[in-house]
C-alpha cells in the first residue's frame, strides 16, 4: 500500500492555459473522488468515478473542466482556458467498495495550482 | 443545502491543555459525521466518524459525540500534544449514486506549544 499518488506537487500556469493532473489511487481501489480545496476553506467535491463510470459531478465541475479514468485506474483532471479563481489544491481520494458508510478515503497530498 | 460550521481558528494552546473544537452541521436527513486531520505536507486522513446519534468516534485521545438534538459533533482531547498541531476538519456525508460524498468545515488550525 503506497497511498494515493497525485502529480505534480505543484503547477504555475498562466491564465488562458490548459493543465492536466494525475491520480494515481490505491492498487485495486475501485472508487476514486476528486475535490478542490481553495484557502482558508475545506475541500469540495468534484466528481466521482466507480472503476471507470464517472457517476456524479458537483455544479463546481463546469465544461472548462474534464475528468477521466481510463481503465479504471488513475485518473486525470484537465482544466481548459483556466482562470485565476481555478487557483486552489486539488485532492484526489480512493477507496474499495465496501459498505457504505463505513467506506473508508484515502487522499492524496494535492495538486496545488496556481494560476498567473 | 447541507453544511458544517466549524469554530474558527487559529487556536493555539499549551501542551497538556484541554481541547475542545465545535462542529455544527446542517443537513436534511441523518448524515454520517467525521473529523479528519491534515497534518503539514500530507494528505488527509480520517481522525474518527459517527455513523449514528448518540455514537461516539475516538482514535488517538479524540473523542466527538453525534448529537443529533443539537446537530453537532464537537471533537475533544483531554491533554493535547505538540504531535497535534495540524488542520481539523468536521464533515458529513451522504450516499449519492453509490458513493460517499463529503461536506467538509472550513478547518480549524490547531497549534499546541510545548
């Protein structure tokens, strides 16, 4: 078990540029979740994926935003033409089906972005 | 919609102190409740949930308490330790579409002073 695995640390971008995130979750973890995390406040949710289904998406998701999960393992969040209030940590998070509520997350270390 | 208040920070204390951070939420149905830490340069990690009113979460010394008739979960330790200092969130959460969707405080930063 080497955790949730996000990559990179950190990415300075200017606005109007594209930039895309890596998730790498837990080996055989079947759910995966992404949430945005801006300062001074706690995490929001983003979407969520089972295997490889992307099953919900928060009203934060707007079409600048695309999230993936080929094969059903990591996953990429790509933000187009981003803005500077995409400035914010963005956590990837993983877990096993197993009974809910008793699911137990795992996040990773975040992506912190910031746009110029 | 739902939500968690949190008491606001920054806290600081002397080590040994009495601890006590206030969690409120807000929501529609019977959420399960969590407090989760975030200590500097890691991820997220479960501290201790309540699935029902009336359960009691503890790990580590922390204790918090689902108190559905005052719809809080107030997260305690008797004598905290410098290892303490970090970031706490309260949480909810809900099943939606057969997964556990989180609603997270604001957090509230914790330093602990030897």
């Amino acid at each position: 078990d080497t955790g949730v695995s996000q990559n990179p640390r950190h990415k300075i971008t200017k606005r109007g540029q594209n930039v895309t995130f890596r998730c790498d979750p837990i080996s055989e973890h079947n759910r995966l979740y992404w949430y945005r995390q801006t300062l001074g406040q706690g995490p929001e949710f983003l979407t969520y994926f089972q295997n490889e289904a992307q099953l919900e998406k928060s009203r934060l998701l707007s079409d600048r935003f695309s999230a993936e999960r080929p094969k059903g393992s990591f996953s990429t969040l790509e933000i187009q033409r981003t803005e500077q209030g995409d400035s914010a940590m963005y956590l990837c998070a993983s877990s096993s089906t197993g009974t809910l509520p008793n699911e137990k997350l795992f996040f990773g270390s975040g992506t912190q972005l910031s746009v110029l | 919609g739902d939500s968690v208040t949190q008491m606001e920070g920054p806290v600081t204390l002397s080590e040994e102190a009495f601890l006590t951070i206030n969690c409120t939420y807000t929501a529609t149905g019977y959420p399960s409740l969590f407090w989760y830490v975030q200590y500097p340069g890691e991820g997220l990690q479960l501290l201790l949930k309540a699935t029902k009113a009336d359960d009691k979460g503890s790990n580590k010394g922390f204790e918090a308490t689902y108190r559905k008739e005052t719809t809080s979960f107030h997260l305690e330790k008797g004598s905290v330790q410098v290892s303490d200092s970090a970031v706490y969130f309260c949480a909810l959460s809900f099943i939606i579409q057969g997964a556990q969707k989180l609603v997270f405080g604001q957090g509230t930063r914790l330093t602990i002073n030897p």
